[in-house]
C-alpha cells in the first residue's frame, strides 16, 4: 500500500533543505565519514545541473543511510552555473565535472571514477529512504539479478496536492504492472532509483543509447540481453523515494501528464521505445 501522506522522516529531511548551509553541510561531513569507511562497495552517482537549492537536502538523505556497506557518493557536475559544486566539495564529498551537457554524459562519468562493486544511480532533488542503499544493492549480490529499480512517491511543490498524486502514483503503478507482464518492464527503469554492478555496466557501454531511447532503460535492456540477469523491483516502503513534482510542473501540471498516460495506454506504439514520462 502506498502511503497517502508524506513520512515524518522523510518531512524533516525535506525541510532540513531549507535551513542553514552551514549547519547541514557540517551534518552531512560528520554523517558521510562514518558512511564511507574503507574501499567503498557502494558508489552512488548523482548528476547535477544548478541543483544548489536541493543538493544538500539529497546527500543529508543519503547520509543518513544505514548500511555495513562501505559507500561513496559521486556528484557528477554537469556544468551548473550556481554553486552546487561548491557546496557538494564542502561536505567532504566527491565532485567532478563533466562539460559535456546533457545526463547520458553525465551518468557515463559518475560511471567511470566509480570505484565500488556496485553503482547506485541517484538525483539531485530527490528524498532517500535509511535503507534505500541496503535495500537496493542487496538484490544485486545475487547471480539472477542484473539491475534493480525502485518506486517513487511525489512531494509537491506547487498546486497539486499530496493526496491527488497518491491516485495518480496508483494508476502509474498499473501501467507499471502492464508493462511488466505484457509489454517491456525496462520502460519502469529510471535514473534516480535503480543499481546495477560496475563492471557489468562497464561492459555494456553504459548509458549509451541509440536515438529516441532513454539512458536508464536502454542500460537495463543491455545488462538483460547480456545475460546478466532478470531486473528486479524493489517493492518494500522502506526503499520509497520521494522526489520533488518539478518536472511534473514544467511539463504542464498533472492533468497534462494523466492525458498523455491515457492516450499511451489506450493507444500504445506498435514499437517497443524504452522512454518513460514520469
């Protein structure tokens, strides 16, 4: 069942964005070095593009994990023109650039300077679970999983309310189902919630795609067809990310989103496009 409201936990560390600088990046330093003892298994990678009012809030999150897994954070500066870089290099954490514009690139170079056995992808403007890291890396230790994905839930930030988005996150849930059992599951994949293993993302050229496809389900489609195993959903509460609407909004608001949603159910392509809208 999903939940209707947003979690305390979850609310404080959203709202823990909006306080001072200095404190959260302080929090964040003292947190992440206990995060990150000794050669990491974890590497989380996440692109940022002039993400300085919601970088902070999304390390907190990840910081504030709790795994035995040794883990590092990777943000992936995507040539921001505000201070996001400095504030992530602030924390303690690593943060490197990446001129060439765009999230396959972005993605490409987080993967390269990875150095764990396992590549969590992450956002920039998005709430992680305490156990979003164990969670999403423990499916990976086995042979029969390739990549693993998540759910997610919406924080509003404009108009719509919470508890319309929860209908909404129902109905996306079906198509979800929908195009899992009949249709592709990898169009379910997306960037800030999914795993896979390093040197298997190597191997498959990782978010490269061809024209028209996205980076994160192309890559499932690849790690699949190599063999490498069955993608496989995280359905637990306690790997839920919740993540600002803000594309929702820039797309046109939600009813927009729900009529396009319709019109590929009851119209869908006689082509399979490993592209999504959330």
């Amino acid at each position: 069942m999903r939940p209707i409201a947003i979690p305390s936990h979850i609310r404080e560390l959203w709202q823990a964005g909006s306080g001072s600088n200095e404190e959260n990046i302080a929090r964040i330093r003292s947190l992440y070095k206990a995060l990150s003892k000794g050669a990491p298994e974890v590497s989380v990678v996440i692109p940022a593009y002039n993400e300085e009012k919601n970088i902070l809030r999304t390390l907190l999150s990840l910081c504030t994990n709790t795994t035995t897994r040794p883990v590092e954070i990777i943000v992936v500066n995507n040539n921001s023109k505000d201070n996001t870089e400095a504030l992530v290099k602030a924390t303690g954490i690593t943060c490197i650039l990446e001129t060439r514009q765009g999230i396959t690139a972005a993605r490409n170079a987080g993967l390269a300077v990875a150095k764990g056995k396992y590549v969590l992808n992450a956002d920039a403007d998005s709430i992680y679970p305490a156990d979003w890291i164990e969670e999403m890396t423990a499916p990976l230790t086995r042979n029969d999983t390739a990549i693993t994905y998540g759910r997610f839930a919406f924080i509003p930030t404009g108009s719509t309310s919470r508890s319309t988005y929860f209908f909404y996150e129902q109905m996306a849930d079906t198509m979800r189902w929908v195009n899992k059992m009949f249709r592709e599951e990898a169009v379910n994949v997306y960037g800030f919630n999914s795993g896979f293993r390093r040197e298997q993302g190597i191997a498959v050229e990782g978010f490269n795609h061809p024209p028209g496809a996205n980076e994160d389900g192309w890559l499932a489609v690849k790690l699949r067809g190599k063999g490498f195993g069955k993608l496989h959903c995280v359905t637990t509460a306690k790997a839920m990310v919740w993540t600002a609407d803000r594309r929702i909004e820039m797309d046109g608001g939600l009813w927009k989103a729900l009529f396009l949603r319709a019109k590929r159910i009851l119209f869908p392509s006689k082509q399979i496009t490993i592209r999504k809208d959330l």
